[in-house]
C-alpha cells in the first residue's frame, strides 16, 4: 500500500524571515495557543471546552483572516495547521492582544495530521482559502486539492460538516469544482451547482484584496457532507 504521506503534502516548506515578536511569540505564547501533536488523535472536545463546533483551518497564512472569525464566531472552536513559522508567530501575537481562547494551532503538515490526529466525524467545518495553485502545468500534482486528500478529508467530518475553499486561481477552481462533484458523499451547496456566492463569513484578506486590485476573480466552493 502507498503510504499517502509520500504522496501528498499540504505545503513546500517556506521559512521566511522571523522578526523578533514573532520569535518571541512562538518561544511564549507557544504554550498557550499550541498543539504539539504526537501519533495519537487529539480528544477535541477536551481542547476546546464549551465550543459547540469546530473548524479546521488548513494554511492559514499569516492568521489575519483565522483571528477576525475567532473573534466574531467565539462559540465556534477553530484548529489552525500552518507550518510558515511568520505566520505562526504573528497569529500568536493577534490571539494574545485580543485574548482569544478558542483558538489552537498547529505547526506540522496537515496530510499528516489528518491521518494521525483528528478523529472521524469530529470536525463541523474545513476551510482551505487560497492555497497554493502551482500554476505550471508539470507542478499540477503538487496541488493540496486532489482526489487522494479529499478521501482523506470527508471521513474526518460530522455527518453535516462542509468544506470550504476558496481560490483566485481560474484553472485551480474548474480542479476544485471537478473534485469535490466527483466525491460520493459531498454535496454542492450552491443551489444551482458551479461556484458558490461569496459567503459573509470568510473575512476578505489583504491577499484577496490585492487580487480584486490586479481584477482577480475569486471562486468559493462550499460543499457539505451528504
């Protein structure tokens, strides 16, 4: 049997540049807001107290977006897995200033924290916005959204649990779109098929302002688990 871990990854491992707030949050405040996952699933209803939901966050950058929901939505639990350790460090610091507590993160692959940490039917809800779309035709195969990592995703969602992506990338939403129709137990959201209208929920991003600058589309998708 393949092991899907070789197959397929969530990220290309980006370092950057850490400033010293950021160094200082991930050396701090780590503590707080951090999961240091082993090879035993997580037991979320102990991570997240008195949240009625969860959502996991995939690649959330550098956390503008993952906090702005934490502070509208604190009802709602949300896990973040990024392993760009800038964006790590300045989410740290946003949750400290605004004092969240329904908010944990992860720093590892996501590929390898589904398969190992989040048990089935444990997740209300999984975002993915504006993932990386390796726009070479040769990188395809590179791309986080394929046929292999959405079988990993659906079992990990409850019997009404959505997944939600977003791109600005045209060829990488038709991917998307083909994707997500394809799987058994996921149904569209959007009434008639196609692409779903903008929901109100997911903050606009400095990124995603950038790319309505440039006159970027963006695509949402929205499908929940049949």
């Amino acid at each position: 049997m393949t092991d899907k871990r070789r197959t397929i990854h969530s990220f290309v491992r980006r370092q950057g540049r850490l400033t010293t707030s950021q160094r200082r949050a991930l050396l701090e405040l780590w503590q707080d807001y951090g999961i240091d996952v082993t090879d035993q699933p997580l037991v979320l209803a102990d991570v997240f107290g008195d949240c009625q939901s969860i959502v996991l966050e995939i690649g959330f950058g550098n956390g503008d977006s993952l906090c702005r929901q934490a502070q509208a939505h604190p009802h709602i639990g949300y896990l973040g897995i990024e392993v760009y350790q800038p964006g790590v460090g300045r989410l740290l610091n946003q949750l400290a200033d605004h004092q969240l507590t329904n908010v944990k993160l992860i720093c590892e692959d996501a590929v390898t924290v589904l398969q190992h940490n989040i048990p089935t039917g444990s997740l209300d809800g999984v975002q993915i916005f504006f993932p990386d779309p390796w726009p070479k035709k040769r990188h395809h195969k590179r791309r986080l959204i394929q046929p292999a990592f959405i079988d990993l995703l659906v079992p990990k969602l409850t019997a009404t649990g959505c997944i939600h992506l977003a791109t600005d990338w045209p060829p990488y939403a038709q991917q998307m779109l083909t994707v997500l129709e394809a799987h058994p137990q996921l149904v569209n959201g959007a009434a008639e098929g196609g692409y779903y209208p903008r929901p109100t929920q997911r903050p606009l991003t400095k990124f995603e302002q950038r790319g309505e600058r440039l006159g970027h589309p963006v695509f949402d998708l929205l499908f929940q688990r049949a």
